[in-house]
C-alpha cells in the first residue's frame, strides 16, 4: 500500500485517484466505527458516505498534526453528534438475530457457538454509553492507543481511560457466564 | 497505586500497562487486579471475534461516494472565509438570477439564447442557454432542457433543477427528473410538492428514488398528512431497511394524533422493531387501543403474545385480542401452545382457553399433551371441546378416569364426537357410570352407526329413556327401528316417544299404525321430500292422517 502521508499529499492536490485509496484504506474503520455509533447498517453506511465526502471537501485543511485515520475517524464522530444528538436514539434495540446478521462470519465447526456469543458481546456493546462504545470500539476493533481516542473523542486522555475503564468493566459484568464458558 | 487506579490503567491498555513496574509490582500481591486482568484479557479476545465486517458492497460504497464527488467542486484549498462565501453566493445568484431573470432586460447576465441554435447533440450547450430554454414558451423545448440539466452534475444545473421544481409550468417535468438524478437538494421542495393533489404521488416516487434518511423521513411526514397516504406508504415499503429505522425514530416522538396513520406505517412495513411502541399503545385505553391490538396481530410477531394474553383479560378486550391472535396465524398459535407447556398456572390455563377460543386444530397436539397434567386437565378437555376435532376424542376418553375432569370431558366428547368416533363411545357405553351421558353423545353424532347402540338401550330400565332421545336426535334413519321397538314390551313406551318427536305425529302403540305411516310417506313425493319435524316439535298427539 502507498504512504498514507503521501496520499493525503495528492488528495490535498486534488488527485481523485489518491483519495479513492485514501478511502479503501479507511473504509472499514470508518464503517465500524459508524455502525458502532449509529447501531444499524442502513445508518452507518450514510454515516460514512457524509464522513467520507466531508473529508474530501476539507482535505485541503487538512494540516497533518494528526493521522487521516483519527482525522477521519472525528468526522465521523462529529457528524453522529451533530445529526443524532437531539434524536435521543439507541442503537441498543438492535436484536440479537440481526447481530447475528452483522457479524456475517462464516458457517462452520462450531462457529455457531462462537457467532451466538460475538452476537451477544455485540450487544453488550451497543448498550455502552456512546463515549464508552465509541472509546471500546476504538481501542479493541481498531488498536488506537488512548491519546490517538481522545483526539477522536476530543477528550482528555484520562478521561478515555476512565471511559475504557467502565466500558470494560461493564462488559465484564454483563457477559461473565458466557465468557467463562468461552475460555474453558 | 490503588486497586481502581491498577483496574483503569489495565482496561486503558491490558498488556503494555503490566510493563510499569508499579503495575507489576501491585499485580504479584493482588489476586483481586488478577482477576481483574483476567476479565479484561478474556473480554479483548472475544472482542477480537466479534469485530464487525465493513459495509456489505463495499464497490457499491465506493461508486456513490466517486458519484458525490463528482458532484461536487474539486476540493477546496486553503481560501479565506469569506471569499468561499462569496464565491458560493455568487453561483447561487448566478443561477438564480438567470433563471428568475424571466428575460427582462434588467437580466444582463444571461446571454440572450442563440439564433436558431443547431441541433443540442450537435454541440455543447452551455448553463446560460440551459437557463434560456428552460423558461421556453415551446413546450418540447423546456422538456429537453429540463432534460439536459438533470444530466448534468454542476451546482448550477442542479440549482436550476430545484428551481424548476419550484415554478408551476415545469414542476411536472421537473419532479421525476429529480427523482432520477437523486438530487438530495431536491427533497424540502419535493414535500411541498407531495401535499399538491396532481403532482403529489409523482413527488412521492422521487423521494423514494432518491432514498436516504432525509427523505424517508419526509415521506413519514405525508404518512401523517396529505393527500397521498397511500402512496407514500408504498414509497416507504419499497425503500427497506432505511424506511424501517427512520419509522422507528418518527414513533418514538409520534404525536397523539399521529397514533393511526403511524399504526397503518407500521402494519404496511411490517416495522416489528416498533412492536413495543404499539403494544404502549395497546395497553393504554384510548381512540387508537383497538387500532393498536389489531396491529399487533397483523405484524405476526410472536413477542406481541404475552400482551394480548393479558389484555384478553379485559371483558371489553377480549373479542379484540382474539381477532388479533387469530390473525396472527401460526405464530400466534406456536407461542400460545408453548405457554401451555411452561409458567405459572394460571398463565397457562390461559394460553389453555384462548387456543379453544382460537379453535385452531394445530394447537390440538399441544392441548392433548397438557391433558396429562391433572391441575391443567379440565381446562385442556374443554379447549379440545371448543376446538372439536375428533382426533382427540381417544385422549379425552383417556381422562374420564379423573373425577376432577370427567365432567369436562364428557362435555368435550360430546363437541367432538361425530362418526368416526362410534366404536369409541360404544366402548365407553358399557360402563355403567358413564352410560347414560355416552348414549346421548352418541345420538348427538346423528351417525347411522350409533343406532344399534340406541336400540339396545332402549330396552335397560335405566337407559331406555335417554336412548329414545338419541334416536330421536338421528332422525328418520331411526324410524324403521323403532316402529319394530314398539312390538317388544319393555321397549314400547320409549320407542313410541322417539317416534312422536321425530315424526311430530302420536299414532299410539300399534306398530301396524306407524308401519302404514311410515308406507304412505315413503310412497308419497311431497311428503317424503319435506323433512319432518324432529324432536322437540312435537305439537299433539293424536294429530296425523293414519286416519
């Protein structure tokens, strides 16, 4: 794969080629952060599509001070905020069947055992706080450290830690059974 | 370091926090932060596992996002403020203006329209001649036009288009146009339009084709209102999942008069992540309680069951969740039947009475399987009774053992009794305890093949009467048999009974008499074709033609 520094080089340049691998490398980040966020695949794909095209729109202000990846990743958090804030929506309703759904892992030995508990952590998941969810996600599906999530967040670092405290520890609370179960 | 300070800094990052040595240090002497550690390493694996996929078409993805793109400027560089602003009023004006400018003189800034311009195809034609021919007194002319601009991605074609949208001549022309090109710009004019009684239901399938949150929500909008309902129900259903979680959030701050409509959005969806916000409704008294309870049987989803249980409670209700369960079909039926089997007994003698109610014959395995359990054994035998399938006329005979249900269960046999059942019930009949209510089952079939059983009985002490009340319920297939009853004495007084209730005619006790009754009415047309009377008509004796 190409620079990351030097896409975002060319895509500030208006090269549409470079940006187009700028967006096939954070795809899937963006997608899973937006789906965490939004709680359904309907809502992140849009989440994602107006995250995407504002960060065409603005590369040129793009300085740098931070990766594209935490760049992006904050105007997908800025837009959630500002398009769902006042709708007061939960993506927890979201059904175990359809996280089942979600995770489209495929069929084999076992596997259904292992889906019906990713379903369920998937759940718990949704049912965080949005920091705490957004934090979680960061941390676990994407390997961000913790200043990297406050700069997404645009919190202080202590306050992540506390969110990835509480998240876990939420977690830890909910799933116990099934986890022991898991790891016998 | 403290146990929680430990905790935080291991669930920030379990593995590179155990390098400070503070961390390792508080981890070898405390077996609580172990733990602790423990959870948090086995919640990080099977995170691991449960991480979700990207988008489902990811070249689908790609291919709207380069078509956005496409639509809108290069990206924009390092500029001042307020020269964007400028820049962007200017466009905005320039559009405007040229399309507003109606072709007064005052409009210096469009050109005026070319002399007999060739053939469109022939050449490119530029924004200000678009802008010239839109407002063209020719009607093909305009169309070709409107044409053009929705072909064209520019913001001031498609500021034209929305413009167009908003002038009565090409409003018509304009709307499905917008509907193609997906020009999201278009939505706020495309709602007024949707109120409009002409062009309302073409506004509707644009916004359908142009999708997407904005629009769905809109489309919700004229769910509530408007003249196109219909149509901007089909619209929504057609759109899938984003109609379905935009519908999701419109209920949850629905209006009270907003209830209906949004209960016939849900039904026609078939929305069952809104099931809770109809069963609110359902359980609140009000205009749309009724609405509500048939919504939850025609969404057929099994979880709307355990509300419309406890709403049957409510005599006012009751017909009402029935209709509702029945419309629920197979799932409705399945939830009930494992209630059955499972809970409190007073939950399930419940789910017990409304599968009778229901009378759906799937439900018969269920209810005979809850007849081997005594606390719930009555109310099984009469929901068998309700249902009447003689199927589980065996099962039912089986309880006749328990006095707690025998009365329920004769009640039953009876409902279910027909034909098939006969050899059963003369079985049943040659216990003494039982005779004399099996007899009378056995007339109720008003099968052929009981009547044997009746003549025999006819001439017990104890049983003749009840049996001449079975004979009776058979009808004329009885008579023959009963005429040659009247010879014997024991079995006179009865025999003669049936005869009169049947026939509706007392010819005494002499067996020729009734024969010659019996010959005259087979022989005779008019007579044998009108059916007689039957038991419980009988309207005096001595009234007939025997003489």
């Amino acid at each position: 794969m190409e620079d990351i520094h030097e896409l975002v080089e060319r895509s500030r340049r208006g090269d549409r080629d470079s940006f187009r691998s700028l967006v096939d490398a954070h795809l899937d980040v963006v997608f899973r952060l937006a789906r965490r966020l939004s709680g359904n695949d309907a809502d992140a794909d849009d989440l994602s599509q107006e995250a995407f095209f504002r960060a065409w729109k603005a590369i040129g202000t793009f300085r740098g001070d931070a990766t594209f990846k935490t760049w992006i990743c904050r105007i997908v958090m800025n837009l959630h905020c500002t398009r769902y804030a006042t709708e007061a929506r939960r993506p927890s309703e979201v059904g175990l069947d359809a996280a089942l759904a979600e995770g489209r892992e495929p069929s084999g030995h076992a596997v259904a055992i292992a889906q019906e508990l990713s379903a369920r952590v998937r759940l718990a998941v949704d049912a965080l706080p949005e920091k705490q969810r957004a934090a979680l996600s960061l941390a676990a599906y994407e390997g961000m450290s913790v200043d990297e999530i406050a700069e997404v967040l645009g919190s202080r670092p202590e306050t992540v830690k506390v969110n990835l405290w509480l998240a876990r520890k939420r977690l830890r609370e909910v799933l116990e059974g099934d986890l022991r179960e898991s790891t016998k | 370091m403290t146990c929680e300070e430990i905790e935080i800094a291991l669930a920030a990052d379990p593995r590179s926090s155990q390098e400070g040595a503070a961390v390792r240090e508080h981890l070898a002497g405390c077996e609580a932060c172990r733990e602790a550690l423990r959870g948090f390493e086995r919640i990080d694996a099977v995170l691991g596992q449960a991480r979700p996929a990207g988008p489902r078409d990811r070249a689908a993805f790609l291919r709207a996002l380069d078509e956005r793109i496409d639509h809108a400027a290069s990206p924009r560089r390092v500029v001042p403020f307020l020269f964007r602003v400028a820049a962007a009023a200017a466009v905005f004006a320039v559009a405007w203006l040229a399309y507003r400018g109606l072709g007064t003189d005052a409009v210096a800034v469009v050109p005026p329209a070319p002399p007999a311009p060739p053939k469109a195809a022939d050449r490119v034609v530029t924004t200000s001649e678009l802008c010239v021919r839109v407002r063209s007194s020719d009607a093909a002319e305009r169309s070709a036009a409107l044409g053009e601009i929705g072909r064209r991605s520019d913001a001031v074609s498609r500021s034209l288009l929305v413009a167009a949208l908003q002038d009565p001549r090409l409003a018509a022309e304009a709307v499905p146009i917008a509907g193609q090109v997906r020009l999201r710009e278009a939505i706020p004019a495309l709602s007024r339009i949707a109120r409009d009684p002409a062009l309302g239901a073409s506004a509707v399938a644009a916004l359908a084709s142009i999708g997407g949150r904005e629009a769905a929500a809109v489309l919700l909008r004229h769910l509530t209102e408007g003249p196109h309902v219909g149509a901007a129900r089909e619209a929504l259903r057609g759109m899938g999942d984003v109609a379905l979680v935009a519908l999701r959030e419109r209920v949850q701050r629905a209006r009270p008069v907003e209830t209906a409509p949004l209960l016939d959005a849900v039904v026609a969806l078939r929305a069952v992540d809104c099931l809770p916000w109809v069963a609110s409704i359902a359980e609140r008294s009000g205009a749309s309680q009724a609405d509500a309870i048939a919504a939850l049987g025609a969404l057929g989803d099994a979880r709307a069951v355990g509300t419309l249980v406890r709403l049957s409670k409510e005599r006012a209700l009751h017909g009402m969740t029935i209709d509702a369960l029945r419309a629920m079909g197979e799932a409705g039926a399945r939830e009930l039947a494992r209630r059955v089997a499972t809970g409190r007994r007073d939950d399930r003698v419940r789910a017990i009475q409304l599968l009778g109610e229901l009378r759906d014959e799937a439900s018969v395995r269920a209810l005979v399987a809850a007849l081997a359990d005594p606390s719930v054994r009555a109310d099984a035998a009469r929901a068998l009774g309700e249902i009447g399938d003689p199927a589980s006329a065996p099962a039912l005979a089986a309880c006749l053992d328990d006095p707690s249900a025998r009365s329920a269960a004769i009640e039953a046999l009876g409902r279910v009794a027909d034909a098939s059942t006969v050899p059963l019930l003369a079985r049943l009949s040659r216990d003494p305890s039982l005779r004399r209510d099996i007899l009378r089952i056995l007339g109720e079939t008003g099968a052929p093949e009981a009547l044997p059983h009746l003549v025999r009985a006819l001439g017990s002490r104890d049983t003749a009467a009840v049996a001449a009340e079975g004979l009776a319920l058979l009808g004329e297939s009885a008579i023959p048999s009963l005429i040659r009853a009247l010879s014997a004495g024991n079995t006179a007084g009865r025999a003669r009974e049936a005869l009169v209730a049947i026939s509706s005619v007392d010819l005494g006790d002499d067996p020729g008499a009734w024969q010659r009754w019996w010959r005259d009415r087979r022989s005779t047309p008019n007579l044998s074709s009108r059916p007689l009377a039957g038991p419980g008509s009988v309207t005096s004796s001595g009234v007939g033609t025997s003489t």
